[in-house]
C-alpha cells in the first residue's frame, strides 16, 4: 500500500526556505492557526496531484516568478523566487521508494512512464468547508441545482465504463460547430451521432446518480443519525431545442442539464432545505454525499489514496464531528486511504487526538502549526504535536516537575469537560429512551403493528438504560481531586510553601492514567 512519506515545500505560497511533512506513511491530524500556512499546505496537495493531468507549461507558470499565475511566497528575497518547488517522496509497505517533484525545472508527476500521481489523483479526495458550503448556498428563490458544482469539482474524478464524464461533457457542451459555414443537418450522420452521445451522457449520468443516493441516505440514518433522506432529480441536456415561442427555429445551443437535490425530513417533503434546515443538518447532507460520491472512486489496485479535509467540520456540533471522526475510522472502504485532516480549531483537534490515539495511535501523526514572526518575513512554525498528558510525561522524564504538575492540571479539566458531556449525551439517551418506553406500554399500542416498529427503536440503546434509575457510569475523581489541591495548583501558581515530590507526581500520572483510559478509551472502571 502506497503513502506520502514526506512532503516538502520550498517558497512555495506561506511557505519559506524548505519545510519538510514527515508523514512516515502514517495518517495526519494537523492543527493550524489562522494564518499560518494551513491552507497552503492543502492547495500544495492538490496542486502537486492535479499536476499530473497538466501539459509542463501548464505546471511551470506556478514556478515562474514573473507569470502573474505563479504561487511563490511573494515576500521573500529576489533571487530565492527562482527556487521554488512542491516535492512528494512515496513508500510502499515492501519499503519501495519513488520520489516526485514539480517546479519551473524538473516536472515528472505527468509522464506517460509513470502515472502513479495521475492515478492517485484520480482516488485521491479533497473536501473543504466553502465546497460543502456550495451545495446549499442558494437564495431563497432558487431550487438547489448542483449541476455546476459537479461539473466543477466531480465529473473528472468519475469514469464510467472506460469514459470520463468530465471528458463526455466537454465534448458535447459547445454543440457541433460549422462545417464548410454550414452547421450539420437534422438528418445527417453527424448530427443523429451526437445527439446519441448527448442521450448516452444523460443515461450514464442519471444512473451514476441513482447509485449514490442509497449510500448517501445510509451514511445520513445510520451514522449522522438524522431523520432525514435526499432524492435527485436529473433533466436532461437538450441539443437544438426549439427558440421560445417558435415551433420552426433552433436555437443550436448545448442546454445545460440540472440536478436538483431534493430533501425529506421527518418523511416530510422541505421545499427550500437550504432556508429550513440549519447549517448542521446541510453540511451532514453535503459530506454525506461526498462521501458516497467517494466510495464510486474505489479501486483495488495499490495506489496511492489520500483524503483531504480541510475545515470541513467547522459548522458541525460534536456529536456530528464525533460521527465524521467514527466514518473515519471505522468505514472499511476508507481503510486504504492516507487521511490528512487539516483544522484551526483547537477543540476538535483535540478530541480527535483521542479517538485517534484510542484506537489507531500507531497509525498517525499529529502536527502543529503557528505564524512566526521572527525575522523580516512572516513563516510558518512547525512542530510535532503533544497532548497535556504526553507533554506532562515528557517533563517528568526531564525532571522538569513544574512544568509537569501544570500539564497535568491541564489533562484534569480536559477529561472533566470530556466526561460533563458523555453524561450530558447519555441523558439525553435517557429521556428518549423513557419516552419510547412509555409508548411502548401505553394500552393503544398493545396489540398494535406500531409496537414491533417501536420495539426495534430500542434496540440502539444500551441495556443499562432499562433501568428506571438515573445512575450513570460512576468515575472516581476522588484521588485526582486530592492530588490536585495538594500538588498541582500549587504548581500552577508562584506557591512554592508546598515541595513537590516525584513519587507523588508518578502516583498522579498512574491515576490519569486510569481516569483516561476510562473516559476516552471506554474501558470499565
């Protein structure tokens, strides 16, 4: 299985001198400050895939300092312009290296004698915020047509029996041109061929869309767990069409097609979805459709797949950020892909750090990203990434007891918020569950059919909530409490009355320990 090993800038957009990604083959969870250079890594990415679709001179104009398209850092010194490049150096699992580079000099991501990164583009998916925004960013008066979105970011990465739609549409969208100042018969050959390509391209478009729907609904029940379904709507492209009001003239003209995304909700039609439903619910929808777009990408051979997503979450709450983190986990047709997860919000990077390390530590990488103003020329800082707990076991193996005692005071309100909403949520899990049960033994619903259907809404629930009492999994904080008031806030402020023991502090580390592995880990207490 192919992956990035190491990625590296130089002068390339927010990027300085050399800055080098040691991926190590693993997946990336990267936090990065506004401003920092987080969002040059992504464009770099998808710059250096999307290469290998390009002619050189196509390429080049990226590198050259005096081409107004070019993406070199414009604030470094003259002569560092002239070098300037994005390189990518790939391993497999059998440790076989190939390494790519593109700049003004040297391309070899788009030679017919390697076509591993035109193949990886082609796999490879890059989500951010503004694209999912796009799918509901319609006025009030408007359907929701993304026909222009697909034609945009999807038809290209969609092949279908050997044929790109992306490639279908651009020869069919200008329409057939002038022959000898002629344009083609109604009943010539040539015009009878395309429109059977234009009625072949609605076929094989309308099927393509078809097939997403069901593993988009799926994604939205069964891991957004939303009430909500989605059905397209496709209209066909029209050649030739009549002019308005004439039953004789032609207008000659390729009709753009339309696909409009319709919205059910509680199994009751939304009219306008984008100005009923909040931003939540519309993002669910739109990465559940790129998700399952996503899975129609899938092959089997070893190349390399990477998924990129930028910020994508940003107007999620966190059980909804906690179900795309549990997609990424757990979705077996994600399994072969390098994920690379790009975000400016602290939170979420560090809730998804302890997912990621509960269950896959050893498969990913954690960066951190901030502006560094040092010098003359704004840079990013890049740098390994810590949590509170590793950050306080790293001091304490220094035997820089203070600064551990504070990590550790830190780690102690973490879990405390952590653990406040698991109870919150499971709560709430308890009131529907009450509910349900009530109707369940209402005598109208005795011998009813609803009451099988109902019956089947508890199976989701755990078996602890049968229980009438309000108990919830009881977490011994006691311990940490003591250790805190005697050890940790005195560390954490100028109290130096208290001496701080290393053997107390070992005995600190033990119990979080514990605490952790309960809370994130899930493991009984």
């Amino acid at each position: 299985m192919k992956r990035i090993d190491k990625l590296t800038f130089k002068n390339f957009k927010f990027f300085v001198d050399e800055e080098v990604f040691d991926f190590e083959r693993k997946n990336v969870l990267l936090y990065g400050e506004n401003g920092s250079g987080k969002s040059s890594l992504y464009w770099g990415l998808y710059t250096f895939l999307q290469s290998s679709l390009k002619e050189d001179s196509e390429i080049e104009k990226y590198f050259d300092k005096d081409d107004e398209e070019n993406l070199i850092n414009q604030f470094i010194e003259e002569e560092n312009k002239d070098d300037v490049s994005i390189s990518l150096k790939i391993e497999d699992s059998h440790s076989t290296v190939e390494e790519f580079k593109i700049s003004k000099d040297t391309i070899n991501t788009n030679k017919d004698t390697n076509t591993n990164i035109k193949r990886a583009n082609a796999t490879s998916d890059f989500i951010n915020y503004r694209l999912l925004s796009r799918f509901y960013d319609f006025r009030n008066s408007e359907v929701i047509d993304v026909w222009r979105l697909f034609e945009k970011e999807i038809l290209e990465y969609i092949t279908i029996d050997g044929d790109n739609l992306k490639d279908s549409w651009n020869i069919l969208k200008d329409g057939l041109a002038k022959v000898d100042s002629k344009y083609p018969t109604i009943t010539s050959q040539t015009y009878k061929d395309f429109q059977d390509n234009l009625k072949l391209f609605n076929q094989t478009i309308n099927t393509f869309l078809i097939s997403i729907i069901e593993k988009t609904n799926m994604l939205l029940r069964d891991n957004f767990k939303e009430k909500i379904s989605i059905s397209i709507e496709y209209i066909d492209s029209v050649y030739n069409d009549f002019i308005e009001g004439s039953s004789t003239k032609r207008d000659r003209l390729v009709r753009e097609p339309e696909i409009i995304l319709k919205v059910k909700f509680n199994d009751k039609d939304i009219k306008r979805p984008h100005t009923f439903l909040n931003e939540a619910k519309l993002t669910a929808i739109a990465l559940s459709l790129r998700f399952a777009i996503l899975k129609t990408r899938l092959v089997s051979d070893d190349t390399l797949k990477i998924l990129v997503l930028d910020d994508l979450l940003i107007s999620l709450d966190m059980s909804h950020r906690l179900e795309v983190i549990n997609i990424i986990l757990n979705d077996e047709d994600l399994k072969d892909y390098q994920k690379i997860i790009l975000t400016h919000d602290r939170a979420f990077f560090e809730v998804a750090k302890d997912k990621f390390n509960s269950q896959e530590r050893s498969e990913w990488n954690y960066f951190e990203m901030f502006v560094d103003k040092d010098g003359d020329v704004e840079k990013p800082y890049i740098k390994k990434s810590l949590g509170y707990f590793e950050s306080a076991k790293k001091h304490f193996d220094e035997y820089d007891y203070p600064a551990c005692a504070n990590y550790l005071r830190k780690e102690v309100e973490r879990l405390k918020k952590i653990k406040e909403a698991q109870e919150e949520s499971i709560n709430e899990d308890k009131k529907v569950f009450k509910k349900i049960k009530k109707m369940l033994l209402s005598e109208d619903l005795m011998n009813n059919e609803k009451r099988g259907r109902i019956i089947g809404k508890l199976i989701g629930f755990k078996t602890a909530f049968e229980d009438d009492s309000d108990s919830l999994i009881e977490i011994d904080l006691r311990n940490i409490k003591s250790i805190t008031d005697r050890i940790l806030n005195p560390q954490s402020h100028d109290d130096t009355s208290r001496p701080l023991y290393k053997k107390e502090l070992d005995e600190a580390i033990e119990i979080i320990q514990g605490v952790r592995d309960t809370i994130i880990n899930g493991d009984n207490p």
